[in-house]
C-alpha cells in the first residue's frame, strides 16, 4: 500500500542498528513530517559505568589510593534524532517493522507525537504498519519550542554567514535573545515574532517561498530536484538575466545611492525586446537559476527586515527547507537582510535548523520541567561521536544524518559574577588561524598511541579491550581528520573542543575515567607529604608563607598529565613534588602580580572565595589544599568546585570529598571547618580539563551569593580558556604555561608561571 504514492520507486533505506536497539526501548517518540525531509526523534537511554572508590564502615574515606576502585553500571539518557528523505518514510517504517521481529508489539498503543505538513498525510501508515497511537502537533509551536531548546542547550548553534569573509561563519553565543524573528521558509514562508520561551505569534509570510523557487526553476530550468537547481544556480551569473542599475543609467545612481551593480530588474534583460532570436535562447539555464533565486531571497529579506523593524527585533534566524547550510541560499539571504536593513540587523542561520519541529514535539511530551527554560542555558549537550557534523556547501544532502544530545548531569547556568557581555571563554579560536589548527590537530593525532597506552593500562574493564581501542583511535583519527577539512563542523574549533571530542570518544567506547587508577596512587603519595608541608608552612613567617603557598599552587600545577612536556620529562625521571616546583620559572614570572596579591591580603580578609581546582595528586593536595588551610585560618569561607565528571588526571568532586575526609585527621583548621560548614565541596557540572563559564552549574551560581574572590587553577582553566576574562569580584588565577605553541604565543619559556590577581573596574596591575 503507497501512502500519497511518494514512495513508491524510492530505494530502501537502512538505520544503523545502534539505533533501532535504541529503538527498542525509546519513549517520548516523535516525528516532524515535512514534503521533503522527516526527522525522528526518540528518548533512550544508553548502558554506562560510573566508577567510585569505597568507603570504610568508620566513614573515613580510603580517597588516598587505598580504597577499593568499584565499576557501576548506570543509564545516561540520550536524545537522538534521525532525519530522511520523506520518500523513504514507507520504507523505512517497513525496516524497522522487519528489523524489530518480535519486538514490534512493543510499537502498539505507544504515543508517537506528530507534526509538519505530512502529520495528516502518514497517520494510517503509523496505525496500520506499527501499531502507534497518533497526537497531533502544532507545527509552529514546535518550531519555536525546537527554536529556543537549541539556541540555549548547544553553544555555537546560532551563526551568520558572508560570503567571502574570513571566516564566512561566525558563531553566536549559546542563549536565547527575546524578541527575535523566526522565518521559517518552507512551500511559502511564515514570520513568528518569539516573545519567550512561551509566548510566541505569528505575524506575516508570504506565498513566494522554497516551493517559488523550485516550482518556476522547474519550469524554467532542466533541474530534476531542489538540490540540482541550488547547485545550478550556484555556477550562474545573474546579471546575464537581471537588468542593473548600471544598464539603465551607465553606472551608479549616486543622487539616490543606488550601486551600479544592484538589480534595479529581476529578469529584466530577459525581455524579448532586449534579448532577441537566438540569443535569447542560449541565456544560460544557470544564470537563470542564479536570478530566481535572487529574486525570491531578496523578496523574502525585504520583507523579514519590514517586520523586524515593525515589531522592533534586532535578530531574525532563518530555517527551513531553503536554507539547509546552502551557500548560495545563506548568503541570498544574508545579502538581502543587509541591504535593506543597511546593516543594522543581521540575519541568523542554525547548524541543526532542520531538527526543530522533531524538537519541538518531542519536548511537548516531556515531564523533564527543565527543558525549555531559558535561564537554564544547559540540559543537554552535543554529543560529537555520533552526530554527523555541520558542513556548509550547496553539495546534494546526503540520504541518512543523525543528531544526538546527552542529557547532563546537572542543568547549567551562566556564571553570575562574569561579566557576561565580554565574556570568551577560550584563548584562541582554531577556525581562524589555520598554523594554529594544525600544530593542536597535529599534537592529538601525533600523541594518540602514546595517549592510547597510557589509557590501556589505567582501564579496569578488560572486556574487548582491544577491539575498543581500536575503534576509539578509528574514530577520532577520523574525526581530527574532519576537523581539520571542515573546522568548524562542530562550532568554533578551540582547543577545549578538541579535549572535550576526546573524552566524549572515550566514553563512547566504555573508557571511563581510565586515569583513576594513577590518580589513586598520586593522591595517596601526597597525602603522605601534606603533613611536612603544612607543618614546614606554619613554621615561616607570614609574608614569606603568602609566597610560598603560591609557589606551591605553580609547582602543583606541573602534575599535569594532558601536557606532553610533563609527561616527557617524567618518563625519563619520576617528578616528585620538590623538583616540580624547581620546573617552575624563577620570579620574576611571566604574568606576576604576586606582590599586589600580598598587599591585598595585608588589607583586609576575603570573606569568601570560590576556588575551581584542577588536577589530582600534588596539585590538589600539596598546592591548593595548604592555600585553603592559611585562607580558613585567616577568617575565610572557602568553596571548592570540581569536575563532575572525569577528564585526564583531574580531580573530581566525589574524589575530593574523600580526600578533604582524610585531611581532616592532618588538620583541626580543615576540621573544624567543614564541622562549620565554611569549607564546601561542590560540583562544576562538567567534565572537562577546560573551564567554560557561560555553562556553569547551579550549585556554583548558588555559592556566588557574598563570594568577593574567585580563584581559577590551571592551564586548562586559567589559559587555555578564562585567561582574558574578567569579573564582577576579584579575581586570581594561577597556573603554568606547558605548551610549547603557546610559550611561542606569549614569548615566554616553558614553564613559565602566571599569578593574575585583578580587581573589577581597576586596570590590571603591571608585571613586575
């Protein structure tokens, strides 16, 4: 039976079976149905480990290296998505019949929410073939509820596009800015003015859409599909057909401020009494293309930016059928909302606009209360080892694209003391700088089998091993080889991207937190020392003990098992805590603001400052923790923030609960003060070597409140990313410089130590 008599020649069309066993078990289905593409969407959840460390019966914690390494399976939920030609949907929908056997009774009487034009259309195909029961959905309610869940879940999701630019793209921060405009261009184009999460209303369209385009380039033109005659119109020359301001006047109309090159006609020369006989005849088919499409962006823009004036927005994102990343369609668009608008208002471009009606149905089922609220900037991330990446060309879309989202462990927010409008998370974006991209891309590709060994030998799960390391390697070869083709496949490409790629790899293929086997050993070694240190500390005079509690922190910072140099110098000689403090540049430093710093604390107390640690071992132990000691002494209330996930050799803040647990025996300061309640561990909300601020968790924001200090340790967090930005309190940041691009960068040495101490509305002080 042919459901529209659509798919009756279509070729089958297969899903990958990791998808059908999602499949099998997903709830909260839904689909959005459009003339050309479907997308489907379903909730599953995905079999992992969370590996934890015992605890004794006394309650004291064995963090040290002692305890017992225990591997729990758990559920991560996943959102994904899977978008298709519509043609295939009988097909596909008799695959997954077939593929399920037995398991397709678990189809009947289950809820599939519908949307789009085809919502009508296919309902007995979903009754009839798989047994589902049909909720219709309104198709720009769904639009816009996929509209913000994107624009504040994924960072870099909006962008512009200009053509010619270095770069074309440029990425958007992640968030939400009402009002905005939402011109969906589909057969014809609607216009919704997005008051917020909400709260939305339709305000104007036009008939003179996608289907224009397509329908007079049928006509017009031998092009068999919507993709051939983008492609066509991209080789064409439009003003072989359009008739410029230039051939009617013999060049500009500056009285009026008209260009010589602006159409003052589209298809004006195509005229018979302009173009006679044989000539007219051989007008190239392209050219034509080239002018319709145009004739229609430039319709389509004048209009959005009237109602973007009318309605007073500043932003309008455009989606649909038409745009698809397509070169042409994108800078049609973008040129048009430009001229009329003459520059005050630019047009906006998603890299999953094609995903918002799936979205969109699919959050009106959901119980999740988070999803969709705008404060929340983060409940779910892109998940890059199974997502196809975004690619801006006018190539033939490819039959088969998935997207997935993995819910987070806690919702995000924007930290409150940033100052959000400057705020950058990240040093360097790799997509501009191509020396740059090349030496990072080169650094993860040239150290792989090394990094691979180590993460071999540190991995307790021995089940096929072998096999998933070797497709982790497979894959993310694969992937730096995609980055390096197509940078900005998966947004702004920075080196935290490149450490977040990696570890989500890792997870894919069950290599979870690989390095809490070494981490166990180096805390366990440190703790061993933390009692000479702190007694060695006490014992010098004040001022002396303010410099050498942050010499501490600097040679802590060395155990740092993602940089190369550390790893290179301890594979010839084991680094003990002593000698990575001698690693470390000689005052003066490269950034030293040491002496302000000291001033600072001979001033007046810190009431309260919130610390973002970085790695295991010595550096958490023998540098951060004997600072956390001399701050609670001094009247201080002291928050530690980590990691909630692993990454590397990094602390987490499970590990660090445990490990405060055991110096509480060393120390009646630490003691008394988590009996106090004044020394806190709490969770980031990430996983990462990499410290992103605009997604931050809610427990951190929460501790804001009367914070006057935020201290940032490391060079993933303190330079790599966060080293320009700047707060609403003072700040400190410490760390060492283990790179050698980035020595080259700075023009300073290895090992070069930064202490950046600023305070808010103050310019920074000079380095001595």
């Amino acid at each position: 039976m042919s459901h529209g008599g659509i798919d009756r020649y279509a070729p089958p069309i297969y899903i990958p079976e990791r998808h059908l066993n999602a499949l099998r078990q997903a709830s909260n289905l839904a689909i959005d149905i459009g003339g050309s593409l479907a997308k489907l969407a379903y909730l599953t959840h995905v079999p992992g480990r969370r590996r934890t460390i015992s605890q004794d019966g006394g309650g004291s914690s064995k963090g040290g290296g002692e305890g017992e390494v225990r591997d729990e399976e758990c559920r991560r939920s996943r959102l994904q998505f899977v978008k298709f030609e519509t043609k295939h949907i009988q097909s596909l929908t008799h695959y997954i019949k077939d593929c399920m056997g037995d398991d397709v009774d678990l189809c009947h009487g289950r809820t599939i929410r519908v949307t789009g034009g085809g919502a009508f259309k296919f309902t007995a195909l979903f009754e009839q073939e798989l047994g589902l029961k049909i909720v219709k959905e309104d198709e720009m309610e769904c639009l816009i509820k996929g509209a913000n869940f994107l624009l504040n879940n994924i960072p870099n999701e909006a962008f512009s596009f200009k053509k010619n630019r270095n770069p074309e793209i440029e990425f958007r921060k992640a968030g939400c800015e009402f009002p905005y405009l939402l011109v969906n261009i589909g057969s014809g184009v609607s216009i919704l003015k997005v008051h917020s999460d909400s709260k939305f209303e339709r305000v104007g369209g036009t008939a003179m859409g996608g289907g224009t385009f397509w329908g007079l380039g049928s006509l017009l033109t031998n092009a068999q599909g919507f993709d051939e005659l983008l492609a066509l119109a991209e080789e064409g020359d439009s003003s072989a057909v359009d008739l410029l301001v230039k051939d009617i006047y013999g060049g500009s109309y500056e009285a009026m401020g008209l260009p010589g090159d602006l159409v003052a006609s589209s298809f004006g020369k195509a005229a018979r009494s302009r173009i006679a006989g044989p000539a007219r005849e051989q007008l190239p088919k392209s050219s034509i293309a080239k002018s319709l499409l145009h004739m229609i962006s430039n319709g389509i823009g004048q209009i959005a930016y009237l109602h973007a004036n009318l309605y007073n927005c500043s932003h309008v994102i455009f989606g649909g059928f038409f745009i698809r990343g397509k070169k042409t369609t994108m800078h049609s668009i973008s040129y048009a909302i430009n001229y009329w608008s003459k520059g005050t208002i630019q047009a906006l471009f998603m890299r999953h606009e094609g995903y918002l009606g799936a979205v969109g149905a699919y959050m009106t089922g959901t119980t999740d209360e988070n999803v969709g609220d705008s404060e929340t900037v983060g409940n779910y991330g892109e998940n890059y080892a199974f997502s196809d990446s975004f690619e801006v060309n006018d190539a033939v879309t490819q039959a088969l694209q998935f997207l997935e989202l993995d819910r987070l462990d806690l919702p995000l927010v924007q930290f409150p003391l940033l100052n959000a409008e400057e705020y950058q998370a990240d040093l360097i974006d790799l997509s501009l700088e191509t020396e740059a991209r090349n030496y990072w891309l080169d650094i993860f590709k040239d150290g792989l089998d090394k990094f691979c060994k180590v993460i071999r030998d540190g991995e307790s799960n021995r089940v096929h091993i072998d096999k998933r390391m070797a497709l982790f390697k497979k894959k993310f070869l694969e992937c730096l080889a995609l980055l390096r083709k197509n940078p900005f496949a998966y947004g702004n490409l920075t080196v935290r991207t490149l450490l977040d790629c990696r570890e989500q790899f890792l997870a894919e293929f069950d290599f979870y937190d690989p390095y809490l086997k070494f981490k166990l050993e180096e805390n366990n070694a440190a703790l061993e020392q933390l009692p000479g240190r702190l007694e060695y500390l006490r014992t010098l005079p004040w001022e002396e003990r303010q410099v050498e509690l942050i010499k501490g922190i600097l040679g802590g910072n060395i155990f740092d098992w993602g940089s190369s140099a550390v790893v290179r110098i301890n594979e010839k000689t084991k680094i003990d805590f002593g000698a990575a403090c001698d690693l470390v540049q000689s005052p003066p430093w490269f950034v030293d603001h040491l002496e302000h710093w000291i001033k600072r604390l001979k001033r007046a107390s810190i009431r309260k400052m919130l610390v973002f640690v970085d790695n295991s071992g010595a550096d958490i132990i023998l540098g951060i923790l004997p600072f956390v000691v001399e701050m609670l002494r001094m009247g201080s209330e002291v928050v530690l923030a980590a990691n909630s996930r692993p990454a590397l050799n990094d602390i987490t803040s499970h590990e660090l609960r445990m490990i405060v647990s055991q110096v509480c025996s060393m120390s009646d300061v630490v003691q008394g003060a988590v009996d106090e309640g004044k020394l806190r561990i709490i969770e980031n909300g990430l996983g990462s070597p990499c410290l992103d601020l605009s997604r931050i968790s809610q427990q951190v924001a929460a501790e804001c409140v009367g914070c006057d200090l935020v201290v940032i340790e490391g060079m993933g967090r303190a330079i790599h990313t966060n080293f320009n930005c700047q707060f609403k309190v003072e700040s400190l940041k410490l760390a060492v410089v283990k790179n050698k691009w980035l020595c080259e960068k700075f023009g300073c040495p290895m090992f070069a130590a930064v202490c950046k101490y600023h305070v808010p509305d103050m310019p920074p002080p000079e380095t001595d």
